[in-house]
C-alpha cells in the first residue's frame, strides 16, 4: 500500500531521473542548488545533525514496531537489540491496561534506544568523508536524543488515545476476525518483514508458506482495550529490517517518494513526515509543499493492484490529512489535503519541473536559474582559507594561500595529457544497423534498462542502452534496419563501447538522414577521458542490493577550473589511493573510462587502465614534487 514496484520492471533503487519529495522542496528553494547537489551530485559538508535525524527517525519506528500483546525485552529497545544481533532474553509482554501503563511499559525502553542512537551517530560521523568542521558528533547528548523519542512516543500515543475513545475504528473487527487489514501491514517484531521484491530475499527472512504470525488476530471483545488500541493505531513505517527501499512509484515513472508514516486506523489515510526538529527551524517552512508531493503520490499510485490493494478490499484510498510530527516539543502541524480537483494542476506543475530537471545536462547553457544568489562558480569565502565553488566551502591548498581567484585558475591549467572538462566528447551522430535486441538488462547501477547492438558493414560494433531505466523507450521497439542515432553519449564499461540515449537522443531511419549532420565513425568514438582536477567532494557510500548483498561506491568531484566532473568506483575498484583522496587534493587521472549519469559525464575508475597521480593538498614548492609548481 505504501509500497509499490518500480514502473518498467526497472530498478527499485534511486534514480536521477525522477522526481522526489526532497528533490522538489530542493527545487523550490532554489533550482541551481538542487542541479549542483542531486544531479551533479556535489554535496554541502554534512552536519551531525543531519546523520542523527535519520537514525532517530529509525529508533522511533523501532519503539512502535513493540507490541504491548507480544513479546519484548524488559527495559530494553528490540531496535537495539536487533542493531546488536542479541535478542536473548524475550518474554511475554504485560498487556498494559491503560494509557499511563502503556507510556510508561514503552518509556522504560526509551533510554536503551537513545544509546544506541549516539552509539551508531558515532560511527557513522567518523565513517563520513565530508562533513563540518563547526560542529561535531560530541555536540549530541543522550539527554537530547531521549527527549526526542519521547516526544514522538507522546504524538503516537495521541494516536492510540484517539484510537481507543473511536472503539478502535471501523477496521477493529477486521482485526480481530483476519489481522491487519492492509496487504502491507505496519511492521512488528514479532511478524516477519515485507519486502517489496520478495522474490531477491533469502526464505529464512521471509515467512514460509502456510506460517502465521506470532499473533495474527486482536485477541479480544467487547471494547477495545488500550494493548489492542495501541496494535491498531501503529502506523506503517519503513521497517528497518527491510534493505530493499519502501517507495511509491508514479506509473509513468517520473516521481517516486518514500513516506515516513502513514496512519490507517479510521479507515481513511493521514500521511506524516517525521522531523527531528522543532516548528523554528528554518527548513520548517517547506514542510507543506513535501507532504503536498505525498498527497499527490499516494493519489497518483492508488488502484493500480497488487502490493497497493488491500486484502479487504474495501480500505479507503482518500487522504484526509498531512501531518509532520516534529520531535522536539513535540508539535504536530497538520495541513488540509489538496482536493481531487486540485491535483492535476499540481501534477502539471511538477512534471513541468521534472521536465526541466532532466533537460540540464553538463552544458552551462542548461543549467537551471539560481533564485539564493549563492551559487556561482568560484567567489570568496568568509571563512578565512577557503574558497567557495559552486557555493560549496572548500579549504584552499598550502600551496595557493596567498593567491587571487584568477591566480587558482590559472594554476589549473591541465598537464599532459589531460584536456579542459568542456572538450569531452558530449554528444555524437553515429550510423548502423541494429540487432540483437535484449532487454531488460542490468546495467553497473543495477538499474534494468533495454538496449541493442548498432553495427557496420564492417567488423566495428558498440552496445546502444538507455542512459537510465526507461531514459529512452523507444530502443524496444524500433525495427531493424540501417539508422541515423543522433545525440548519443559515448562511453565504455566492462571493455564495450557504449552508447547511451536519452531524452536528447533519436533513432532516424534511412530516409530521415540529413546529409549535413556530422557522423562519427564507430571506431574512432572517445570511451576514455583523461582529467585534471581538484577534489571538491568526495563520499563513500554502501549498501545491500535487492537480495541482500553487499555494495560499495567511492565518488569525488573534480573541479579544473571551469567546470565539475565526478569520478566513480565500484567494490575491488575502490583501491587505497582512491579512499585516501581528500578535498583539496590535485589528481591527475589517465584512461578514466566514460560514462554518463543522468545526462552529465561521470568517469569510472577501472584498476587495470586507469591510472592517478595525486598531490596532497598540503604539499608545498619546497618539498621538492617532481611535477611543475601548482
């Protein structure tokens, strides 16, 4: 219900061709910073505060996954304890008889949870590449983060008072008769995780066929009592447990989002964005717009079947409210849904936003308008030692203090044989036959795309691919036969040139060509680049792949002086002089295999070919480097 397939059987991950919750508030704050951040990828340093809400956010969905009618540790989180892999030692639960029982049978819980929050903040603090130098982890308290918890266990107890002075809601018989009434039911310890895909998980983390539920039904009559109140009332959430995302999916495949809370029990739904935070904030204010996006989500994915529908049949596809629960006070700020009769207008405006989101492409000329004023290519900072491109605060090299802004430039000048970012080979005109139409195939983001094979009369080939999943539909479809493609990206992975299109591409047939347009030969296609550069950020990020294994992807972005490129490394690619780079540091790259991302080149690290000479950012003249001064 909260949960759907991605269109086109594509991949179930991120994507930059679509439009998200974030990415529109991001929009409307202003567009070139979102075109900087999201699509070209060049992140703000990050704040601890910003690694402690999304874990504060977890431990909360933690403590309402207990159940007061199942079993649980005594005074301590199963959050907490399943962090740990330890969860020796449960016991029935009390059933706690009233409201106060219940606060406090889930407040004894609270202080194990918040332990664990800095605990894990901690470590993913240190494991973070690019963060603040103003504040640090230490800035966190336990004090802080249990008080949080509290105030969003205070706002969900709202939830199951109201619940229990309904009599539990028009789905409480349901409940008692059949269980959670939802196809995608609130998650719980005691039940086993949802998954979207369950076909890509291991059986021993899914239920077997036949088996139910520790408890499956509501075991009471009569009136609902506070235990049962509180198993009704829990809302879906994003279950930790669950590695594969938790998003709704526009069916045309333009926009996606992922919400934290949808809140079921009267039988209508009330979608709630969690923040740990108070109402000053000063993102605060763009709170309505984001839930507005939900709104129009929820409305866009309802009726479409399978993991959307729910058992019953009979649930209620209206919103009747938007909420955001802010933690620290607590406060809990609703908002009134847009009508039937407002969402296409909304739905225009933001396809008409994606439309331009996905027109910028590396080409300044295409870049969206700044609205902040903050965004220019290189300025001076007021942070004594720093620069500032692209808005973003970056330390300024040993060897340049002392220098103008133009004098930084004019020391990135590119040595041999590297070339200006702006002569990449962009966009080209090639001609060939297609054949062997495969698809959906997987490509190195673990995105399915379709492709074919474009060839000569010759003995030259290379593979056309959607640059992302559903990027350029009309691959599928178009028949065989001698083809003009015009505005493919060039490029190379796994030692095939590529050819990837997009929104930008076409496939003209023999009789469409254009005498006057520019071809390229196949063999003579650039697949490598050679770069010089600053490192102007760098993350390192993992994860688990829809089946539960493991990956890791080093990113930079360099800067020459002009312009901005990201780099790229997967797994055993990631080698040490990679994971060592640090902002500020000059790299010289040879033979980076092309790629694209979205429209904009990105240049993977291949260990067998490529090859990296780097200069410290604090390396200074006199210590003798065998290159040129820079």
């Amino acid at each position: 219900m909260p949960v759907g397939l991605p269109p086109l059987g594509g991949a179930i991950g991120r994507s930059r061709m679509r439009i998200s919750a974030s990415g529109y508030v991001s929009w409307l704050r202003c567009p070139r910073r979102w075109f900087i951040g999201s699509k070209i990828g060049l992140r703000e340093p990050v704040n601890p505060r910003m690694v402690m809400g999304i874990i504060v956010e977890e431990a909360l969905i933690g403590l309402m996954m207990e159940s007061p009618l199942g079993q649980h540790l005594p005074e301590r989180s199963r959050w907490a304890a399943w962090n740990d892999d330890d969860i020796e030692g449960l016991v029935d639960s009390s059933k706690p008889g009233s409201l106060d029982d219940l606060r406090e049978w889930i407040g004894g819980k609270v202080a194990s949870a918040a332990a664990k929050v800095i605990e894990i903040g901690a470590k993913r603090w240190d494991e973070t590449t690019s963060k603040t130098s103003d504040y640090t982890w230490d800035d966190m308290t336990q004090e802080e983060m249990e008080n949080m918890l509290h105030g969003g266990l205070e706002l969900f107890l709202e939830e199951v008072k109201a619940c229990h002075q309904a009599g539990g809601g028009p789905q409480l018989e349901q409940w008692r008769n059949r269980g959670d009434p939802n196809k995608v039911p609130a998650p719980r310890w005691d039940d086993r995780p949802c998954f979207p895909v369950p076909e890509k998980v291991q059986s021993l983390v899914l239920a077997k066929d036949g088996e139910e539920p520790v408890v499956q039904t509501l075991p009471g009559s009569g009136d609902i009592s506070w235990a049962e109140a509180w198993e009704v009332a829990r809302p879906w959430a994003k279950d930790p447990r669950v590695w594969q995302p938790q998003r709704l999916y526009h069916p045309a495949g333009w926009s996606a989002g992922e919400m934290d809370l949808v809140l079921r029990w009267r039988g209508k739904t009330t979608i709630v964005d969690i923040k740990a935070s108070d109402t000053t904030s000063r993102f605060a204010v763009w709170i309505e717009s984001q839930l507005a996006f939900y709104r129009f989500l929820w409305s866009a994915t309802r009726g479409l079947g399978g993991r959307e529908e729910s058992q019953s049949g009979d649930e209620s596809d209206e919103v009747e409210a938007l909420q955001g629960w802010y933690l620290k006070g607590p406060t809990r700020k609703e908002f009134a849904p847009m009508s039937e009769d407002e969402l296409p207008a909304f739905a225009e405006r933001l396809h008409t936003i994606w439309q331009a989101m996905t027109a910028a492409d590396s080409e300044p000329e295409n870049w969206p308008e700044c609205s902040c004023g903050d965004c220019t290519d290189l300025d001076e900072s007021e942070e004594e030692g720093q620069i500032r491109i692209y808005g973003n605060e970056i330390e300024i090299p040993a060897r340049w203090q002392g220098l103008s802004l133009d004098e930084m430039v004019e020391k990135m000048l590119p040595r041999i044989p590297a070339l200006p970012l702006d002569q990449i080979q962009t966009r080209i005109n090639v001609v060939g036959t297609l054949g062997g139409k495969w698809g959906p195939l997987s490509n190195h983001f673990g995105e399915l795309v379709h492709g074919a094979l474009l060839q000569t009369g010759g003995q030259s080939h290379a593979i056309l691919e959607e640059m992302s999943a559903g990027a350029f539909p009309d691959l599928r479809t178009t028949p065989d036969g001698e083809y003009l493609i015009t505005n493919a990206a060039p490029g190379l992975w796994r030692d095939k040139t590529r050819l990837y299109l997009d929104g930008k591409s076409e496939i003209l047939s023999g009789d469409e060509f254009d005498e006057s347009i520019e071809i390229t030969r196949l063999g003579l296609i650039q697949s490598k680049a050679n770069i010089d550069g600053l490192v102007v950020g760098r993350t390192l990020r993992s994860g688990q792949r829809l089946g539960g294994k493991p990956w890791t992807m080093f990113s930079a972005h360099l800067w020459d002086g002009h312009r901005v490129v990201e780099i790229v490394a997967f797994g055993r690619s990631i080698v040490s002089t990679l994971s060592e780079l640090e902002v500020g540091d000059r790299v010289l790259i040879s033979s980076a295999e092309l790629g694209w991302r979205a429209g904009l080149p990105q240049l993977r690290i291949n260990p067998r070919i490529t090859r990296m000479e780097v200069i410290a950012r604090d390396w200074q003249p006199e210590d003798g480097h065998p290159s040129q001064d820079l």
